[in-house]
C-alpha cells in the first residue's frame, strides 16, 4: 500500500470523529452568532486582541513526533480563558475561529487538520465559556480573589475537553494505545498546564488594570513559549539520553537472542517507529517487531507488512571496521529524524553492533567449548561415549544403584578384526566400526549408554535391571545384532564378537566393574564362546594374562620366545616323520609360561609379524640343524589367521625360506578352523601362492568346528589332524570314534595325510593304525623338546634304530591282517608345518 493510500485510510477512519467535532462547532458558532444581538458588543481593539490572541498561542507549539506524525502542544486553550476574561464568551467563540482559520490558510493546513483543528478549539471556548457563565462570572467585573476559582474550573475543562477529543484522533492516526497515550508523560503535561494556569491568572491582573493592555499579551506569552519549548527540549533530549543509556545498557548481554529481541523493542520507543527489523549480515536471520512484541524471527526474505518511510543504517562499529547488519525503522508515513535522532541512531548502532559482535563470540566460544566437552567424553568415529563418559557415568549410577535397580556392563570385542584393517585398509575397518556402533545404539534400550572403548572394543551399560539374570539375556540381543554381515565396499563380511557380563560388585566402583566385563570376555574367547559371565573363580588367570600383556614389547624384543618341538611319528613304525614347532615364553621372572596365556593378547598388540617371523626362524634353523645331521624332517608351525589376511605374509615366509637354504616342502603351515573370514579373496590368494610355491597345508583341529568341511571345500590343504579331543574319547564315545573314521575316509579319498593329535597310550596308537591313520604325536611319543634335545633323541633312537622313538607295532617280516577296506595312504610319512603358538 503507498504511503498516500495509507492516509487516505487513516483519514477516512478520522471522518466520523472530525466530523462531530466540526458540527458541534458549527452548532456552538451558530448559538454564538445568534448572541451577538443580545449581547454588548466588544470593541474593535478587543477583537483584534482576542483573534490576535488565540492565533498566537495556536501557532506558538512544542512539536513532538509519536511514530511517523508531528503532534503539538500549543497555547490555545490559554488563549482562550484570557479571552473570556475580557469578552463574552461568543465573542470568543467566534473569535477563535476566525484567528485560527486564518492561521490554517496562512499555513496551507490539510483541511482535514483544519476543520479538526478549528472545531475542536471553537468547541474548548464554549465548553470553558460555559463553565464561566454557570459560575456567574461577569467580565471585568469581579475582584481578582473571586475570579481564580472560575477561571481554574474553566481552565480545567477547556485542558480536559482538548485531551479527550485530540488523543484518540493521535491514536487512529499512529495505532498507539488510547491508555498508553494518557499516560504519556502525563506529570510533564500536568505541570505545563499549571504554568498556563498561571499565565492565565497573571494575565487577568494585567487586564484588571485597562483591558487595553490585551494587547500585550500575545508577545508576553510568546515570550513564555520560547521559555518553555527551550525547557521542553532540554527535557526530551534529557529523556532520550537516558533512554539511549538504559537500552545500551541492556545491550550488554551474551545471549544473542536477548540482544535482538532488546534492541527491537528498545528501538521501536527510542525512535517511536511503527515497526523495528535487524537482519544480520549472514542472511541467516531477520528479526522484527511493532512496539513490544516480535512479529517475525526467521530467515531472510520474510516481507515486512508495514510499508512506507524506512530509515536504514548499518550495524558498524565507530570505526566502520566491522558490519554485522543492517536497522530498519519503519514509519507508516513520511519521517524525517532530527538531528539528535541522527545522532542517537549512530550511537544505538554501534552499541548494537559490539553487542551483536560479542554475543556471536560468545556463542562461538560456547559451541567449540560444547564440541570440546562432546569430543572429551565421545568417539569421533562413532559418536559413541568413551572410556571416559562410561566410567563417569556408571560411578554416577553405581552411586544411586540401590534406587536403580541392578547395574552391569557387556564388554564386546570383535574377533579377528584386525585382518579387516590388514586386509582391506583402515577406512574399511572404520566402516564397518560405525555399523557396529549403529546396530549397537538401536539395539540398546535408551537407559542403557552404549561406548566405544577402542580399537574393536565396545561397551553397554545396562541400567535399572529387574534382576541379574536379565543381564544376560539382554547381551544374547546385542551379540546377536552382529550376526549379520556387513556390507562394506560392496563385500558381505561377517566379524563374529565375543562379549563378558560382569554385574556391580559391592566395592570398586566401576574400574573393578570394567576390569570383571574384560575378564569375562577372554573367558569366553577361550572357550569359544560368544558370551560368558564373570566368575570369580577363573579370575586369578585373567589377571596374570592383563599384567603380561604389558610385557611382551620387551619379550619380543629381548628374544624371549623360544621354541619347542612335538615330533610326529609313523603309528606303525615309530619313526618320526616331522615335528610341530610350539612356542614358549621364557619369561625372567614366571618361567616358562604357556601360549594359551599370552597368544590372544599377542595378536591384540600389533606386535603379531615380529613374533610370527621369530618363532618361523626357529623352526627353519631347527629343521635346518636336523637336516644337516641326517634327519630331513619337515617342521610345522602353526599360522594365525590374521597372517592369512596379509598380502605381505607369502613373501615373507618364502623369504624366510630363501634365507636358510631349505626347500619349500620342508615347511607346513598348520590352519586353524576358527578361520572365519576365509571367504576373502586375499586369504585364497596368500594361500595359492604358498602352495604354488611349494610350501604345504595343514587344516589344524579339524571336526571341532562348524565349518570343517567348507573350509575343506575352500582351502588347498594337504594334511589333516584331528583334534586331540577325539582321540581322548575314541575308546568310550562311538560318535568321536565315528568323527575318526569319517576323518580318515575322507583323507583317503582326497589323497590327503591324516595326523591324530593327542596319543596318550599304545591302545589309542593301535587303534589308530588299524583304522587306517598313518601319523600321530601326543606324550606316547615325546612332550615338546627343545630342537636339540629332540635331535639327540633321532640319533639315539628306539631299540638301536635312529630316527625311531618307540617300538614298531609289528616285528619285520610278521603278516598284518589288515581292517576290511583299509589301505595305506599314499604318502609315507606325514608332513607339517609351523604352528604359530600351540
């Protein structure tokens, strides 16, 4: 809407009012001239005086501008009492209109403000007029002590009936409340109008003397005008000072938010605009609003519904160094800022825009400070808490568990995830971190706090359990959410979990509470688990596993890892056909302590290629000293399978090899079946080019896994052992003596060597030979040796024969009647290979 359409709204709402107030006029000027004939008639002098008069105190105003329109604060109505002090009241009357109707010409008025202004002023005269004559008064005829009274009450109505008629013409014409207008420094407008009054009252002394001296009067209170528009203005510049002080004082926040909403509301009294907008410099935001209320907050490009004057300014600093936005003022007319106003603005920008300037610093400071405090206390990688908010928050929750409910913590560790890392890269391996934290997080109930702990260690603590049972059942749901594969780069890859429960003890608080989670989840590595519960019991193991673990950079790098050798021996003949290469730690302080203590956190420490390439060191130079002495033994050692998931591990080995001049089929690499991420390509690769190269197979525990046979189906083997387990219960158990003959069938249908593990008696190697297995190892034979002291046992023999260790089953030349389809394999002696740690 333009701004001409807008008043011509404005001005049609004011119709009614202005035009009641013109016919009242009308009506009182009517009774008035109709009174000039039954009335003395007034000299020419008092005339002039009274239209001189009230011309004066109409055009003698103090200005002051609410919103967009210039209201005055004129002597009128003082004009008028002094001249009914020395003429009849329709002579006044009529008086009034004729000055102010020439003063309106004179000026070019808008006719509506003219007639506004001549009816309302005509309508104070007879209103105070009125008054007089219903007091009695008589013109120049009462003594100055009788005459304060009726011209205070006419003084008082003429004030009264201005009030009532001109402020709700200023509210339709600024949309300002009707009660806030009468409340508008109300004490300022009281003493005014007791200063007219005394005018008044010190004017009609002059008059008792001539009433000629009316004449003088107009000067006199023009005089009094200047004297009081100087006081008026030092007073208003006074009040916006303070107004300007006060909002730069509440400026001085660090919350952004009250910084915008202040200086909207401020600026809209400061300014008296219709309407208040601050856009910050980034487009991000706009915000606006009339008087005290916010209209609109938002992002830019929200049009504004007050149209007309807008006055602009930048939120700079003095120095025009910084810009953060942009003021808007918006009138709903023409305005033009005095040069205080100007002034103002300048000084309430600049305030603004530090405080604008401080509260984004501040905010900006706030949130690196919130990202530092998120960052201290979660996993950048997965979003989930840390070491640190877990062991913050379960001592906050243990010290409330007796209103809790019961508390314990799931530790979960992925198995074998290094070989992702290995094998596809550390961004593969941090993929599929994130979808185990993803599956974790839904799987969790929103009490419990799932953390990442580090590397492939993560953490649940489950809050306000009914009971400790239930402990349990809510790890099953969460190992169970990573049975699926994960789909990385296009790949299906399964990484299996293994997961400890340890419930609040009584005392430790939570270090104790994560240190029985971690033991109860290699208690369940062990055994072959996914779960298992802390128990007291198997503690004392767990501990002396977490102290060594510290230890082995030193051992690895001391050479305290030695070899020992478990030969395999031909069941018939008792001649040793190999020998099984188990590790051993010789540690300074504990003695010779076993793989199964120390193997697992071997492979967790990264140090598993330096231990791997001492331990195939030993084995090569203890099947190099046998060789030379006349016993070409192959030497098996035992493979971790995250060495299968190194493409750097074939040529290592072969390197190996190379180095000490043995060939390749003198080396047997022992797999175990927890090899569950064979499906990879890289492991068939390592794999074939090991087999290319010469170097032979061995498929180590076979029977004791879920996937023997697809294993079989996959890998290139050419030997395999059955597990030891087996041969142990062969004599009483018809399934594991069904698991060994299955076993052998199938060696000998795929031309492959069969090792029994675990002989302990001369009945078990009997009753192996005559089912057709051809090799075996276990304590009937020898315990793990040192290569030499084993070496000295080939030389010294069984009965006089080298290379032999017991007896042959049967003498030479006896005839041996043989198990119905039995056969001899076709290999005559079993070969192996390296065991990494046995």
């Amino acid at each position: 809407m333009a701004p001409q359409d807008r008043r011509n709204g404005t001005d049609r709402r004011l119709l009614p009012l202005v035009g009641l107030v013109v016919v009242l006029a009308a009506v009182s000027a009517t009774v008035s001239v109709v009174q000039l004939h039954s009335q003395p008639s007034s000299s020419p002098v008092i005339w002039l005086a009274v239209v001189s008069l009230t011309a004066v105190g109409f055009t003698a105003k103090v200005r002051i501008r609410i919103r967009a329109n210039n209201h005055n604060i004129a002597w009128t109505e003082t004009a008028i009492v002094i001249g009914l002090t020395v003429s009849p009241a329709s002579h006044v009357v009529l008086a009034t209109g004729i000055g102010l109707v020439l003063v309106m010409v004179l000026t070019r008025i808008p006719l509506i403000k003219a007639a506004f202004g001549v009816g309302k002023n005509m309508l104070v005269a007879t209103a105070a007029g009125l008054v007089l004559h219903i007091a009695g008064w008589r013109p120049g005829e009462e003594p100055l002590a009788e005459t304060i009274l009726p011209l205070s009450l006419a003084y008082l109505v003429a004030v009264l009936l201005d009030e009532v008629v001109t402020l709700p013409v200023i509210a339709l014409a600024t949309g300002e409340r009707l009660a806030d207008l009468f409340r508008e420094d109300w004490g300022f407008r009281l003493a005014f109008a007791l200063a007219r009054l005394v005018v008044i009252i010190g004017t009609v002394l002059i008059l008792q003397g001539d009433s000629r001296l009316l004449l003088a009067v107009p000067p006199l209170v023009l005089s009094l005008h200047l004297l009081y528009s100087n006081r008026v203005k030092a007073r208003t510049e006074q009040q916006a000072w303070q107004r300007l002080a006060r909002t730069t004082d509440a400026l001085n926040v660090v919350d952004l938010d009250k910084v915008l909403t202040t200086a909207v509301t401020q600026a809209a009294e400061l300014f008296s605009a219709d309407e208040v907008e601050i856009a910050l410099r980034d487009g991000r935001r706009t915000i606006r609003g009339a008087g005290s209320t916010i209209t609109y907050d938002g992002p830019a490009g929200e049009p504004s519904p007050v149209d007309g004057a807008v006055v602009t300014a930048r939120l700079e600093g003095h120095d025009r160094t910084a810009d953060v936005g942009t003021l808007r003022l918006r009138f709903r007319g023409p305005v033009q800022l005095s040069e205080r106003e100007q002034y103002t603005l300048r000084t309430f920008t600049s305030a603004l825009c530090t405080a604008v300037r401080n509260a984004q610093a501040y905010a900006e400071l706030a949130r690196v400070a919130a990202e530092h405090e998120h960052a201290a206390t979660h996993d950048a990688l997965t979003g989930l808490a840390n070491r640190r908010h877990l062991l913050e928050s379960g001592t906050a929750q243990l010290a409330t568990r007796h209103a809790e409910g019961v508390t314990a913590l799931v530790l979960i560790d992925l198995n074998h995830f290094k070989e992702v890392n290995d094998t596809l890269g550390h961004a593969a391996g941090d993929q599929v971190l994130t979808q185990v934290a993803d599956r974790l997080r839904r799987a969790a109930r929103d009490e419990d706090l799932v953390a990442r702990l580090g590397g492939d260690e993560f953490a649940v603590l489950l809050r306000a359990l009914p009971a400790p049972a239930v402990a349990a059942h809510r790890a099953e749901a969460l190992i169970g959410v990573l049975h699926e594969p994960f789909d990385v780069d296009g790949m299906r890859i399964s990484v299996e979990a293994s997961g400890g429960i340890a419930v609040a003890p009584a005392s430790g608080g939570m270090p104790e509470l994560l240190r029985r989670a971690d033991v109860a989840m290699y208690q369940a590595k062990r055994a072959g688990q996914r779960i298992a519960t802390y128990a007291p019991g198997r503690d004392t193991a767990d501990l002396g596993r977490l102290t060594l673990g510290g230890e082995l950079p030193r051992a690895v790098a001391d050479h305290e890892f030695t070899v020992n050798f478990q030969p395999i021996v031909d069941l018939g003949t008792g001649e040793v056909t190999g020998a099984e290469a188990l590790a051993r730690w010789h540690h300074p302080t504990h003695g010779m302590i076993d793989p199964l203590r120390f193997l697992e956190a071997v492979e967790r420490s990264g140090l598993l290629p330096a231990f791997a390439e001492a331990i195939l060191d030993q084995a090569l130079l203890a099947a190099v000293s046998w060789r030379t002495a006349g016993f070409d033994l192959p030497v098996s050692v035992n493979v971790s399978p995250r060495s299968l998931l190194d493409a750097r591990f074939p040529g290592a080995v072969l390197a190996r090899l190379r180095a000490h001049d043995l060939p390749p089929d003198r080396l047997v690499l022992e797999l175990t079946e927890t090899l569950t991420l064979s499906q990879l390509d890289v492991v068939d690769r390592v794999l074939s080019r090991l087999r290319d190269a010469g170097v032979r197979l061995a498929l180590d525990d076979f029977g004791t896994g879920y996937s023997s046979l697809s294993l079989l189906s996959r890998i290139p083997v050419h030997e395999l052992k059955i597990d030891r387990s087996f041969v142990t219960a062969m004599e009483g158990s018809t399934e594991a003596a069904a698991v060994i003959r299955s076993t052998l069938d199938l060696g000998r249908s795929l031309d492959l060597t069969v090792v029994a593990e675990g002989v302990e008696s001369e009945p078990q190697r009997r009753a192996l030979w005559e089912l057709g297995c051809a090799a075996g190892q276990g304590h009937l034979f020898a315990r793990p040796l040192p290569a030499g002291t084993l070496l000295a046992a080939l030389q010294r023999g069984s009965g006089g024969r080298p290379g032999t260790l017991v007896p042959p089953l049967h003498d030479t030349g006896a005839v041996i009647r043989l198990a119905p389809g039995r056969r001899q394999p076709g290999r005559s002696r079993a070969t192996g290979l390296p065991h990494l740690p046995a």
